[in-house]
C-alpha cells in the first residue's frame, strides 16, 4: 500500500487549478447522488474498487442536457491498477435500464469483459454486479458502458496500469482523456443519422464553398456520394472535452521547464477522431493502445476513436496549447500545458475542413504526401489514373467495362468483386474497386501538412514478438450505406449474425484483412487480445493493437493468436456505427482453452 | 393503347436509374431474414457460415500460393502478404453456441442477445415531414397546398404515409388524398412502394399505388408511382428535387413533377396521355435543418387532351405562382 500511495503523489491529475477542488472532494466515491455531475474525475485503485452507476446533469460551456455519471463525475473515475495484482471491482446500476462497463485493452477472462449479450447477460437496474480478474499488463486503457448509447452520455473512463518496474522515461503523467458532450439525447443523435440526411454536417460543398471543380462535384453527385463526409456527428451539436472539460474551461496541465511529461492520450470519444498537437512542442511516441512502442518522434498525430497513445514531451518554459482537433475541424478540445499556473496557451484556428479524395473511394492508391484530388475527366479518366498512381502494376480486378459505359457508378458498387460470403442488398452502397492497404496513411487532413505526422508505419513493437506464420486468411469486408445510415460487417448487422460469429481455433494464428467499401475511416476494435498490425514492420517487430483504423476506400491487415477462449465482441468503435450493426462476435474455441481442463 | 405504352415507358424512365445503378439490389430478392445461402457457398471462402466443423484445414504452401485476392495490389514500401483464406479448424466449432451460456445460463444470455439486436442494427424510427406547406399566389384567387410525407420501420422495411391536397384561401379543399404505402428497400438507393391512396376531394375515391422512391444519380430525390383507381383508370407521376446548397443554410430547391394517364377521365377533366407538368424552384433558409421558411416561383401547365379539355371549359391551363411556405419536419 505504502509503495501505491508513493506512487500516486507522482501520478498527477489533470490541471492543479480545476483539480485542486478536485482532490479536496472526495465524496462523491460514496455514492452520493449529486444532481449536476462534475467535470472530471477522481481516482479509484487497489484491488477492491466500486463504481456507481448513476443519471446526473452535465453542462458544460452553455450546453447542457442528460448525462450519465459513474462515482458522480463525467468522465468516471480514473482506475488506477499495478500490473500483477488482482482487482475486484463492483458496479452498481442505479439507473432504471440495463447497464455495463468493458474494460478496453484489458486482458481478461471473457466473461469479465462486459459486453451484454455476447460475455455477460449485463447489469440490471438496482444490481451490483462483480468482475473479478488478475492484471496482466501494464499501459493506458479505459473503460466504457457497452449498453446501448450509455458510453456518449458520459459513462467512461481512463484506466492506467502501472509497470510492475519503474518506468524511469518520465517525471510527470497526466491522462488527457478526449471525449464529446451533447446536449441532445443519443437516442435523438441516432434517429437524426437514419432521418436527417448530413443533419450535423455544416461543412458541406455549396456553391460558394470548397474548391473541387465543377466536374469532380458532378462525379461525385453521380455515385451520389458527399466528398464531405469526414464525421456522421460534428461540432454542430458536441462540445469536445479534455478529461470532461470544454475548450473554454481553461483546463491546464503544469510543468517545470526540463521536466519529462507523459501524456496518456485516451480517445474515449463516441465518434470523433482527433488531430492530436502542441504548436511548438514535439511529440515523442512511445506507446499505443497500452504497448510500448520504439520511440518516434512526430509534431501531430491522429487518433482514432477507442485508440490510446502515450507520448512524452519535454516542453520549453510557457505555455502551450494542447490541441484535439476535431478530424473534420468543427471543433477542438483544447487544454494548455502550462510552467506558469494561469497561463492560458492560445490554440490556433482551427483548419479548412478536409475534402475527401479518389483515394478514399478505393480508385487506388495515391501516396499520402501528394494526395489531394486528381484532375480526371467525370467518366474514364479515372480508373486510369488510379492505376497511374497505383504504382504500374495492372490489376485484373479493374473494371474496364465501367470506362465503356461512362458510369462511375458500375465501377463504384461492382458486387461481382465481393466474395460470396458477402451479403449484397440494400446496406451496400459501393464497393471499393481497387482498395489499396494505406498503413502509410496519416489520416484524413493530416497528409498534406508541413510537418512530421505519425502514421501506422512509423510503429514498432518495443519488444519482439515470437515469429509465427499466420495458418490462414480471412477477409472482413465493412459495408454501409451512408444515404440509408446502415453499417455492417459482410453486409450483414450483428442482429442478423448472432448466432453465426466469426470462429478461431485456440491458439490459432490468422491474418485479418479488413476491406473498407466505404468512404469513412472505421476505428475496429477486437477484444480481449492485442494483434499485430502489418504494417511492413517485419514479423517480429508488428506493433501490437487492440484497435484499428481502417481509412476510407482501403484496406488494413493485422496478425492475431487467437489464445484468449471464449466469446469476444468485435466492432467498429464508432459507437452510432455499432449500433447500426457494425459488430460480429468472434469467438475462441475450445471453450474453456485445452489447459483450462485440467 | 398509345397512351398506355407511353405511360410504360415514362415509368421505365424513371426506373432507368435504379436499374442502371442497382442492378445487383434489384435483381436480387432481400435477403435480410435468411440465415444462409446454400447455393453459393464454396468451401474454400465461405469462413463463417459454417454451423458444422468442415473437413480439417490443411497448412498450405507459403511458399507458392497464389494470391487469392487480385483486388488488392501491394505497391507500398512494405510487404502486406496475402495467405491462402480457408475455413477455421475444426475446433473452432467445439463447446455450446454461445460461450457466456456455460456461466451465467442460457436463458438470461438468450434474453440479453434479444435485447442487443434492437441496439446492434434493428433499430426502428421514423419522421414525418412536411415538404411543402405554402401559399400559392398569382393571378385570380390565391390557394394553399400541403405535401406530407412520414415514414416508420426499420433499414429496409418500412410504413410510409404520404398527403397532398390544395385548395383556394376562403373556398373549399380542391384536391386532398392520403396514401398508406409500405416500403421496402429494393437496393441501396431506392425503396419499392406499394399500397393504397384514398382520395378525399374532389371525390371519394381509392386507388392501389405501386411505386418507387429514393435517391438517383446527382442526387436527386425521385418519387414515381402508379396508381390504379376503383374505377379501373391507370394514372401515374413522377416527381423530382434536387437541392442545391448556397451555403450551409440558405438551399435552392428546383422541382418538376409530370403526370399522366393512361385513358381519359372525363370526370376529373383529365384526358389520355401526359396531363400536367409542373415545375418550381424555391429558395429556403435552413434556420434549423427541421425548420425552413422558403420563397419561390411554380409553374404549371395542363398537357395533351387534358389542356384542350381545360381551355373548352374555359379555363387557364397555365399558371405562374408566387410561393411562400416552410418546409419542417421532426
């Protein structure tokens, strides 16, 4: 305890200023039902924790509206675990529907990791339920209902595991925990997706806006596609929020000149990527999602919704913006790391909101430092210049006949190119005709900046994996329809494949190859494991992930050893994507694993 | 007769686009409920529709397996095999269904996998809209005209009741009726509808509705349907808008609907062949995306028979209005 309670003077909290009440009141840790739920968060720890469940009020720079509060905050507690330990921890639902909490990154028996319907029956409203399992690994995780929309009203939170060594590679550590807050109900955002057609997006091409020729529109028009289409949910009705404080809030994060500061940066947003940067102050990556990765040193990266980094920086004297912008820059989430308490950084202007490419329709690849768009005639054009760019290797799966008839639509929606495993019907509205892998990419807007971005390929495991071969592929196409907001996996929703999931054998290695025939990036999270991305790292040195963006109009392949038995969720992490029916059960078989008989 | 066969190929316009682009959805019957597909299930691809453990998985050879995916093409700087798909080995179909089963009971799990679905894609919503609510001035007695549409269901089926009707201010309601359609998605764009209209004025009269509805090419949003009245008379209508963003806010909205029918109508001063175009173009300002007050210009013309039969009785077949309306929805 002793050794725990040293290492928590160490472990800082958000801004000293805001935290400051913070720590002076813990009472909420009782259960006390506040009306009005705090911004920010306490800490929970050891191996005996509880957790509230509980319906609150939150407001936050003049949007106010429902909320979900755990131990009486949003976000929820900080779950502070040693790595080696083991951890009871009880949830109390006081809500009047069904609740649960999953643990993400962690590596747990899976019927602890409190998914309802596919690892437990979920909690009912006035139960307590226990998860009870040993802590396997260190990093930085966070934790979420998996209930319906619960995780957008406010119902997360970080967790952080400390190495059961002493990390000597900084000498302070702050979570900064990214999320959004909307006055709306989430039940009101999702009807809005399926009835509203681009109801949040003000970012749209008119006729006085954006730059695409008048061609590319009437292309574009043609597959009846928005080259806009960056964020289904936008700053039009979120406020983006740093550890459940908004950009106007002045959250700050001290420092002294010289010192070595970890930022555990958690994406714990319902469905915004962020641009992550500090003007002025590099970056050095040395972990995602939880792993230690080899250091690499960037000025921006972007993260994707339920990824984790942590990097260190080691900023000069004054005061620095901590910038989350938004990917489709409707808004920011803004703190200031700060060596002068008070000091408010001043953020930049948020940039010219990002065009989608040919790229992002799978034309093909154009490498991420020339991206922009492609100067083609609306009809035959482009398929050669998807080639062009592709790198001159002809593809049999191109579709010549489409150039013949002048449509771009046969092109973008050739269902003959899906394999027969795939459902085609009405949630389909294209198929990426020439989806290229784009590891390589630095996500959607971040390509053309003047500065060093990280992309997936810069990642390396800090420490080696064992070399084995994968045994066998297997193909997940993720299909939608943008105009009908349908999402799924093989073109089938998860209600319609419950009973039908995806099936590895204990201990088998396989080779996942995802394929977005779709124009927005989808963040796909396995879990219970970790897999290694392929991302041209070599065999050994893959970085290990639990989720995995796949940009729009591509594909992205990852590595994973089945060794954890039992049934798993896996999805798109984009939470109104999920509850379209952008999820599939994977399970791990035999049940319990073979050394688990004995 | 002619004017059958023009009606037909009209309608076979409309429909040129959904078929044209959604020709795998359109040939294709839905799907939805089924489990599986028997007939298209080669062994060697189909990895997850397995309810029996297949024949055990042999290891390939990595050295000389062919790509199986041509699709894909790796020119990036790093390698991204490809390795032979195959189905899962055959423990992968060991043990219960459902894992969870065997420790918190299949009863309960089975009640939470029900419970999932409605919040994992069937989720059910609707709206209802009222596209054009306006007043129509122009030369002799100004009028009014509303045009509703509501839907409720899920991704691909759905209820859909529609009303338009208009009348002058201070007279009588001229034209309403009421159509009470089901719609079920037919392809990625566009919804079949098929069901029954109730004309209230200018007489009591039914007509079963078959139609198609959804988003064609450059965005436009088409409505076509017949419809088929008690009396045995084939009318039909397409409609079309387009909406063109100014700025995020202020939208200009041209819009042509065309009618026809396929015999004359005495009763209703309609004769055979196209009957009535109208077209207009309305700029509204989006004060919230459910709430926009509009201005605009329509113009209407009686066609064919249908205008010869209008000028006998004396009245104009043409007509310019100005349009001041909302168009909201929830």
């Amino acid at each position: 305890m002793t050794a725990l309670q040293t290492d928590r003077r160490k472990f800082m909290l958000g801004s000293t200023g805001l935290l400051a009440t913070g720590l002076a009141v813990p009472a909420w840790a009782r259960g006390e039902s506040l009306s009005h739920a705090r911004q920010g968060f306490g800490e929970v720890s050891g191996e005996r924790i509880a957790l509230s469940v509980d319906r609150h009020h939150f407001g936050v720079g003049g949007r106010k509206g429902h909320a979900i509060a755990v131990n009486g905050t949003v976000p929820g507690p900080l779950v502070r675990l040693r790595e080696g330990q083991n951890v009871r921890i009880d949830v109390t639902n006081k809500l009047t529907e069904d609740t649960s909490i999953h643990w993400h990154g962690l590596l747990l028996p899976f019927q602890f990791d409190g998914v309802p319907g596919v690892s437990f029956p979920g909690i009912k409203p006035g139960e307590t339920f226990t998860y009870e399992f040993p802590i396997r690994q260190s990093g930085t995780y966070w934790w979420h209902s998996h209930s319906g929309l619960q995780e957008q009203e406010g119902h997360y939170g970080p967790i952080v595991i400390e190495s059961a060594e002493p990390d000597p590679r900084y000498d302070r550590d702050y979570v900064v925990l990214l999320s959004e807050f909307s006055p709306r109900h989430p039940h009101e955002i999702a009807r809005m997706l399926k009835v509203g057609e681009h109801y949040f997006n003000y970012q749209m091409q008119t006729a006085s806006e954006g730059d695409m020729p008048l061609d590319e529109r009437l292309m574009w028009g043609g597959m009846r596609m928005n080259p806009r289409d960056i964020s289904d949910v936008t700053g039009a009705t979120y406020t983006f929020l740093v550890n459940g404080h908004g950009p106007m809030d002045g959250l700050e994060y001290l420092f002294a000149p010289g010192e070595r500061v970890r930022l555990r940066i958690i994406n714990g947003s319902a469905m915004t990527f962020f641009n992550i940067r500090i003007p002025g102050v590099p970056m050095t990556v040395i972990a995602a999602d939880g792993m230690d990765v080899a250091p690499v040193e960037v000025d921006e990266f972007q993260i994707g919704t339920a990824e984790t980094y942590d990097v260190i920086v080691r900023p000069p004297a004054g005061s620095h913006a901590l910038v989350a912008e938004a990917m489709d820059r409707s808004g920011m989430g803004l703190a200031s790391l700060t060596s002068h308490k008070g000091h408010r950084a001043t953020p930049p202007p948020l940039r010219e909101p990002v065009t989608l490419t040919m790229a992002d329709m799978g034309m093909g690849s154009m490498d991420g430092a020339h991206g922009g768009t492609m100067k083609h005639d609306a009809h035959g054009g482009m398929d050669h210049s998807g080639m062009n760019h592709g790198g001159g290797e002809a593809s049999p799966a191109m579709d010549h006949g489409a150039t013949d008839h002048g449509a771009m639509d046969h092109s973008m929606r050739d269902t003959s190119k899906l394999p027969p495993d795939v459902k085609v019907g009405p949630g389909i509205d294209m198929v990426a005709p020439m989806p290229m892998d784009r590891m390589d990419f630095p996500g959607l807007g971040l390509d053309k900046v003047d500065h060093r971005v990280l992309r997936y390929t810069d990642l390396k495991a800090a420490r080696t994996n064992p070399h084995r071969m994968p045994t066998r592929q297997l193909t997940i196409h993720l299909t939608g329809n943008m105009e009908r907001y349908m999402w799924s996996f093989d073109g089938e929703k998860f209600s319609a494949v419950t009973d039908d999931p995806i099936r590895f054998a204990y201990d088998e290695r396989v080779r996942v190859k995802l394929v977005n025939d779709t124009m927005m990036a989808h963040p796909i999270h396995l879990h219970g494991h970790f897999f290694e991305l392929v991302n041209g790292a070599g065999m050994m040195d893959q970085p290990l992930k639990h989720t995995v963006v796949v940009q729009p109009g591509s594909t992205a392949t990852f590595d994973v050893t089945a060794n954890e038995p039992g049934d798993w969720a896996f999805h798109c992490h984009l939470l109104y994507h999920m509850h379209a029916g952008m999820m599939q059960t994977v399970t791990v078989r035999p049940f319990p694993a073979p050394e688990d008989k004995a | 007769m002619k004017a059958r066969a023009l009606l037909g190929a009209a309608l076979m316009l409309a429909a040129a686009p959904l078929v044209a682009q959604d020709h795998s959805g359109h040939a294709m019957p839905d799907h939805s409920s089924h489990q599986q597909e028997p007939e298209k299930e080669p062994a060697a691809e189909d990895h997850s529709k397995h309810q029996q453990a297949p024949a055990p998985f042999v290891l390939p050879d990595m050295t000389g397996a062919p790509k199986m995916d041509h699709s894909t093409m790796d020119h990036s700087a790093h390698q991204v095999g490809d390795f032979p798909e195959g189905p899962p080995p055959p423990e992968a179909f060991e043990g219960a269904q459902h894992a969870a089963d065997a420790i918190y009971g299949p009863a309960v799990m089975a009640e939470a996998r029900a419970t999932n679905h409605a919040t994992h894609g069937d989720m059910k919503t609707g709206t209802l809209m009222a596209e054009r609510l306006e007043a129509r001035i122009g030369d002799g007695e100004d009028g009014y005209l509303w045009d509703l549409q509501g839907w409720y269901g899920g991704d691909v089926d759905k209820f859909v009741l529609k009303s338009e009707g208009e009348g002058a201010f201070g007279g009588a309601v001229e034209d309403a009726e009421v159509q009470a359609l089901w719609g079920h998605a037919i392809g990625p764009f566009f919804d079949l509808q098929a069901g029954v209209r109730l004309d209230i004025e200018p007489d009591t009269r039914s007509h079963l509705v078959f139609g198609v509805q959804g988003l064609a090419p450059y965005m436009w949003h088409v409505d076509a349907a017949a419809f088929l009245s008690d009396r045995g008379d084939l009318t039909a209508r397409i409609e079309g808008e387009y909406d063109q963003k100014l700025t995020q806010r202020l939208i200009l909205q041209p819009r042509a609907e065309l009618e026809l029918a396929a015999q004359d109508i005495p009763e209703r001063e309609i004769g055979e062949g196209l009957t009535k175009f109208e077209t207009g173009l309305r700029l509204r300002y989006e004060i919230a995306r459910e709430f926009a007050p509009y201005v605009g210009v329509g113009y209407e013309t009686k066609l064919g028979a249908t205008r010869s039969m209008a000028k006998a009785a004396g009245n104009d077949p043409d007509g310019l209005k100005l349009l001041l309306g909302l168009r909201a929805w929830f």
